[in-house]
C-alpha cells in the first residue's frame, strides 16, 4: 500500500504532513489511517454495510448519519486554510506540489457532493436469531416471534445513553422488524423527502413572493425579492433557485445577486426562505446547494452571506474577515460570512457594495 515504510510514496507522505495535526486527527493517526483504508477497501453503500452486519451476525438497529456542518468546521475549513499556507516546492516533502492538487480537488468535490456520501456511525447488536436467504432476500426467523424482512428503513429520534432525545436529530432503522424491536418502531416517522431544485420562471414570482412572506415576520423581504428582480444591474438570470415538492408545490427559495467588493464583482446570497410547513426537512438547504452550483458552472468566484454563523458553514462558508472583507455597517464577525467558490479564482478584498434594494 502507497505510504508505508517499505513502500514510501512521497505524494502520501505530503498528504499525510499537510492532514496532520487537523482537528479531526490526532497522535498515531498516520498509522490509524493507513491501516483503516487497508481494511476498508472500496467504499460501500449504507445498504451493503448493513448487510455486512448481518451477514456477521449483528442486527443494524440504527444508522445515523453526520451533518455536513461538522466537516466543515471541524476539517475542511482549516485544510483550505493550511493549503493556502503550503509551498508547493517544500524541500522535505517532494510530493507536496502533487498533493496540494489532490486536496484542492477533494475540497471541490466535497462542495459538489458532500451531500451525497455521508459519514455516519452504525448501532449493532448480536442478533439472537437465525437466518436464511431465499430468492436474494434476507429474512430473520425468531423463536416464537414471527418473521421480518430486511432493508424496512425507517426514522425515529436519536437518543443519548440516558434515553432522552437529541434535539434535531435522526437515525435510520435498517432491517428492523416489530416483533423483534418494537421500542425503535414505535417512534417511526416520516423519511426525509428528496427535494427538486431548478430556476424560477415568470410563473413562479407569485409563489416565491408568497413563500418569502409566509418565512419572515413582515413582507420586508418578499418586497426585496421583488426590487432586486426589477434590478437589472443586480439580477442574474438562473441564480433565483427553488425547491419544490413531489406534487411540484414550490416550498423554498434562494437568491444570488450581484453585489461588489472595493468594485469587484462578486455574489451575495439571500433572501432565503422556506415554507413554514417545509421547514427543517432539507428544502431550504436542497434551494442554496443548487444556488452555488448553478453560480459555480456560471464561473464566479466568490458569494457573501449574512447569516447564522451555525447553518451557513455546511455550504463550506467562513467568515469574510479571513479574506480580508467587511461589510459596510457593524455586524458580529461570525455573521458575515464568504465561499470562494474556485479556489483558484483570485478573491477581492475591501468593502462590500450591496444592491440598492438592500437599503445599505
């Protein structure tokens, strides 16, 4: 395997000297990873690792998945930080200009798809039952307790050691059958659904003014929807994003703009707003995820946002000070935020100049 001592691969070696150190890595964990990638092999789906589990004898009580913010916090934002420090051409490790390539690379694609290859964690246990496979599928024969089929996934709240529920959190129940784990099941609810995203059209101003009014206390920001629409120095076609339902309902809205930094062009994002029915079910992040990407394909380079400083870094945002930008008026440093959406695209530094429908 590349990077171990009777096998040295200087690209590896780099990647491993510009990981260490991270949050998320800690003393002996070059040796860890070494070993944890030599054992995982290619990477699996949720619903082969759980066969996996069974096939090892264990019942897959729970699958929970980790939120995308945590990576970006906890590793991807100080990577980007430390490969902007990085000299490609450091004499003690010859393969740094290959691995900061590598990194850069890995960023965009987490950008890309983060959402689509979670990490998460699995809750085991001894299964104390038989199985058998017929025709392909899998079914577990308990004594005196009936039979289920696998692959029944399901939602219910994630619990502490103590019991009580975690606030906002879920976790997947694979293979899970009533006979045999009726206190998981009993809190069954609702998967979460997969949003359609895609561009407003002359059809949908009614219900995006609609859903800005209903997700703010006043209709201040439907009326700046509407201002920046009519601006023509500020609007981007294609940059007006919505996520609607499977019944095509639009539910969730968000908007880039052109704004400037010391005259340079850039983005700012908002308003965004969702549904009061459809919040905190994954639209509203679905409606900025397309945003970036649209503004991405587009070539721009950098977006600003004004935001919660808890929500805004799961899109891979950091504050704007580190880039050397401000806002035009006194906001808490964590609030005004920046994405360099290329990180090879230069990122102007000075004041932001907002559009005029943002009264500032």
């Amino acid at each position: 395997m590349p990077g171990r001592p009777d096998d040295p691969d200087p690209v590896s070696e780099a990647l491993f000297a510009l990981h260490r150190g991270l949050p998320r890595q800690g003393p002996g964990s070059d040796a860890t990873t070494r070993r944890l990638l030599e054992l995982a092999g290619p990477l699996r789906t949720s619903a082969a690792n759980a066969d996996a589990a069974r096939a090892a004898g264990y019942w897959v009580d729970a699958h929970w998945p980790l939120p995308e913010s945590d990576w970006w916090n906890e590793y991807y934002t100080p990577l980007s930080e430390r490969i902007a420090r990085a000299d490609p051409a450091d004499p003690a490790h010859p393969g740094m200009g290959q691995a900061l390539a590598v990194a850069r690379a890995e960023i965009t694609l987490r950008r890309h798809h983060g959402s689509d290859y979670d990490y998460a964690g699995y809750v085991l246990y001894p299964a104390p039952i038989s199985s058998a496979t017929v025709s392909g599928t899998t079914s577990y024969v308990g004594a005196g307790t009936g039979t289920g089929t696998t692959d029944a996934e399901t939602r219910t709240p994630r619990r502490t050691p103590t019991g009580a529920p975690v606030p906002g959190a879920t976790a997947r129940l694979v293979g899970t059958t009533a006979a045999t784990h009726p206190h998981l099941l009993s809190n069954r609810k609702t998967m979460t659904t997969s949003w359609t995203t895609r561009p407003e059209t002359a059809a949908d101003v009614a219900a995006l003014h609609e859903i800005n009014t209903a997700a703010f206390p006043t209709d201040l920001e439907a009326g700046i929807v509407d201002a920046l629409r009519a601006d023509r120095a500020a609007w981007i076609d294609g940059l007006s994003l919505l996520a609607e339902a499977p019944d095509g309902t639009p539910v969730a809205h968000a908007l880039l703009t052109r704004c400037h930094v010391d005259g340079e062009p850039a983005l700012t994002l908002g308003p965004c707003a969702v549904l009061p029915s459809a919040q905190r079910t994954g639209a509203g992040s679905a409606a900025i995820r397309a945003g970036l990407d649209a503004a991405r394909a587009r070539g721009e380079g950098l977006v600003l946002v004004l935001g919660h400083p808890e929500y805004y870094p799961r899109f891979g945002f950091t504050p704007a000070s580190r880039f050397g930008i401000r806002a035009p008026f006194d906001v808490p440093d964590e609030a005004m935020m920046a994405l360099a959406l290329d990180p090879a695209h230069p990122i102007p530094t000075g004041t932001i100049q907002y559009p005029a429908a943002f009264g500032v």
